[in-house]
C-alpha cells in the first residue's frame, strides 16, 4: 500500500501541474497580458477577455476536482501509514480506539467537525480501493468533488460488481449500456444525484419493496439551531407518509388564504404544521404560543431588566432575542436555570469546590463557560456532556472550575484510551487540546464581549450594580 500511496499522489500532483500550466498558459492569452500590435486587428478585445475568463473558470473548476482528488490520495495514504505505524490490532477496543484518534487528527489538521473528517477518511477508502474509475475521473477533471462523493453515496450497499456497472454507465462512454445525453461532469449535482439514483433503484440487486422495510426502522426527526431566533425541524419518514403531509399542510394553508390574510403561503404553512404538532390551533399566526423551557438561559443582567435588548443565550441552539429570553425567565417550568452574567466584562463568577463530586451550581456554571464539548469541533450539546477532571482526582487534581472541562462520551473516552490530552483551562476559558502526534489545538472558547451598559449608567469600582449582581446570582 505504501507504493500505491506514493504512486497515487505523484499522479495527482503531476495532474495539478499541468491544469496549473494550462490556466496560466490561458491567463497569459489574455488582451491585458498580449502584445497590442500582435494581435489581430477585427478581434473584439472585450470578447476575448470574456471567453478567456470562462476558459480560466472551466480550468480551475478541473484544479479544484484535480486538488480533491489529491486530498482523497492523501487521506488514503495517511490512514494506511497511521495504521502501519501502530501495528496489529490486538482487539476490537482497540480498533475502535485507533480509528477514533486517527479520525480526531485528521478532524484536527483540516479544522472540520468529526464527523466530516470520518466522512471523507470513509469517501478516500471507498475511492480508492473500490471506485477507482471514478477516482481517475475527478483527478482529471472530468466530474467534480460534488459528483464523486455522489457516486460513493449511492454505490453505498452494493456488492462490487453491482458498484461497477454504475460507476461504468455514468463514466465509462465506451461501456455497453453507457449513460445518453450530457456526460456525468456537464451536469449540475443535484441533477446528476437523480440520474444516478433512478439508475440505482432500477438495476440494485435488492428489490425496492425489501429495502424499504428495512430503511422504515431509520425514520427519525431531527431539529438544527439556525440565525435570528430561529431553528429548523425534519422529519424523515417513508415517502408517502411525507408526501401526504406536505400536500395536507399544503391544502390547509391554501384555505386559509384570503383577502384579509397577511400571511404568504410559505408562512401559513410553517404556522399549519407548527399548531398541529404543539396543539395550539390558531395561536401562531401572531406572537405564537406560550412556550415552557427546560433549559440553561445565560442572560445579560441589562437585558433581563429590560433596559436593553442584548441577546440571550440558549442552551444548545445559541443567541436568542432579549424578549424571547425574557419570557423564558417568567414563564420558565421548575427545572429552568437562569444565569447571570458580570455586567463588567460578560464572564461568570469562579465557583470553584474542594470535593470530588461537583455541586448542581458547579456543573451549570461549566456548562456556561465550555457551552458544548470542548474538543475541537464537537458539537455535542451541553446536556449530553459530563464533567471531567483535567487533572485526575486521583492524581492531585481539584474539582476547581479551573481543573474541569466538558467531554461528550465519545472524547471521554478518546482522552482515556488514546494519546489524546486536554491542556490547561482557566476562570473563563475552556482547556485546549494535544493530540498524539504533539500538535496543539486551542480551545474553540465562547467569543464574550462586555455586556452592553444602558445609556448613561457607566461602571464605576464601588458600582452598587455588583451588589444587585450577587444578590440576583445568590437568589
């Protein structure tokens, strides 16, 4: 594998040369960069800049599939090497431990999340060991990134030669029953994905029917914080039942349309499906209904007494309006937690203990300051996490927040059974990290800015604010 690997990359940075050629062998033609009396009299200079423009952007549209492919190559080679290196897997846990560091170091290295850096280790492997036409396909340009992680992702549950004869109609022009019309690279993704994907469900070895029943037990929802105050919601469930309520909510929304409806269509639709899942018919189509909240809510002590409008934070999903926050403190259930931030510099109090197990206090003030799991990249939420020693109990460490950090479960254990190590944390900054290989990773801490003071009132040292501060934290 070591030669395949070295053989792969010179390949693919060979192919990055010559397109490097080409488009400065195009720049170069360009009206700017030519000689004025060289150049043919009736030629439109205007016209040639324009096509030299497109011919530059079809070259580097082939650099950037070329650049990809080389990416997979190294991806490939360094995930062989990092094995090679460690040597035989003595047991599943320690296979799934390897895995998880080479993952988080790659993770690392391109600053993506974990699970993009799994997915393209998985993307190279399957590149490379199984679709090598298609592999060939993108180092020349001829389909890009987009198109080559399509034919992973539809080629995924085939057997190998299943796998191929795909690979073969859609790149191969020469195979037996090759694709018609415009080839793989001169469509759009989106458009190629269903070419491929009716070619798929037509010739899968698999009937439809089978895999159908099988991918029903994969019906989830899924929910994902967006800007402004706002979130979406999923639900993946088999076709006709998705199909069925988008027509239905569809229709409801066309009926409430009127003369007097303020509402486009597109807002009654998102108001229809929100009071028929909440129950609340008729309550969204102004401020929306009543709301309950177990969550933790960080709000500026200004902005909770309506002197400003700086936003909250929401535990999980990020800034939220200042009204919006107020109303969770007011109408907030038993469990809610309000927090309280230093109008001095918008940092939390140190609340450090002495004993092993943190106080209820102790582990909502660390889920302020860390806000999800520390290691870079990771986004597990802050409910899900648990509170860890930096410094081993066992080993002199104290349970100061000084000495502690979020872990989600999965870097839990990558911090026990992998050379993987958190660095020093401080009063308001999450630790960073070290991976095996010696390279530092900073913490990714919480971007706090002063809290915004109301017109007129300026800190002073002796601020009868801190007062009202500690005693709205003590209540």
């Amino acid at each position: 594998m070591g030669t395949e690997g070295k053989a792969g990359l010179a390949a693919a940075v060979t192919s990055l040369a010559g397109l490097a050629d080409e488009l400065a062998a195009v720049l170069a033609c360009s009206p700017e960069s030519s000689d004025r009396t060289s150049r043919d009299a009736d030629a439109d200079p205007l016209q040639e800049l324009a096509d030299s423009c497109l011919d530059g952007l079809g070259i580097v549209a082939r650099i950037e599939a070329a650049t990809a492919a080389a990416k997979v190559q190294l991806l490939a080679t360094y995930a062989n090497a990092a094995d090679a290196l460690e040597g035989p897997v003595n047991s599943a846990y320690e296979a799934t431990a390897r895995e998880m560091s080479t993952v988080a170091e790659v993770a690392c290295a391109l600053t993506i999340g974990e699970r993009a850096a799994s997915a393209l280790l998985g993307e190279a492997h399957t590149l490379t060991t199984s679709l090598p036409a298609a592999l060939d396909a993108l180092q020349a340009g001829k389909i890009s990134w987009q198109h080559a992680r399509i034919v992973v992702d539809e080629t995924m549950g085939l057997d190998k030669t299943a796998a191929a004869a795909l690979v073969a109609h859609f790149l191969d022009p020469e195979a037996p029953n090759a694709a018609r019309g415009a080839s793989a690279g001169e469509l759009v993704p989106a458009r190629f994905r269903r070419k491929v994907r009716a070619w798929r469900e037509r010739h899968h070895p698999e009937s439809l029917e089978t895999r159908h029943v099988k991918s029903v037990e994969d019906r989830r929802m899924e929910y994902s914080p967006d800007r402004d105050g706002m979130a979406w919601v999923s639900l993946h469930l088999a076709a006709d039942k998705a199909c069925a309520i988008w027509n239905k909510t569809s229709a409801l929304a066309r009926g409430l349309q009127g003369p007097d409806e303020t509402r486009t269509l597109t807002q009654i639709k998102a108001d229809v499906a929100a009071e028929r899942l909440l129950g609340e018919t008729g309550q969204l189509a102004g401020a929306g209904p009543s709301l309950k909240a177990d969550v933790l809510v960080t709000v500026p002590v200004f902005s909770l007494f309506g002197t400003t409008d700086e936003p909250a934070d929401l535990d999980n999903y990020g800034p939220i309006p200042a009204s919006m926050a107020r109303k969770l403190v007011a109408e907030g259930a038993g469990s809610f937690y309000r927090v309280l931030v230093d109008p001095r510099d918008g940092a939390p109090l140190e609340l450090g203990r002495t004993n092993y197990r943190l106080t209820e206090s102790l582990k909502r003030w660390l889920r302020m300051r860390d806000g999800k799991c520390t290691f870079p990249g990771c986004s597990n939420p802050s409910l899900d996490n648990e509170a860890d020693h930096l410094k081993a109990w066992e080993h002199g460490g104290s349970t100061g927040i000084s000495n502690l950090g979020q872990l989600c479960p999965k870097h839990h254990r990558l911090k026990h059974r992998t050379g993987w190590s958190p660095g020093p944390a401080a009063r308001n900054e999450p630790p960073g990290w070290i991976s095996p290989t010696g390279r530092q990773y900073n913490a990714e801490q919480a971007d706090r800015e002063p809290t915004v003071w109301p017109p007129g009132c300026l800190p002073e040292e002796t601020s009868p604010l801190e007062a009202i501060v500690d005693f709205l934290i003590a209540s």
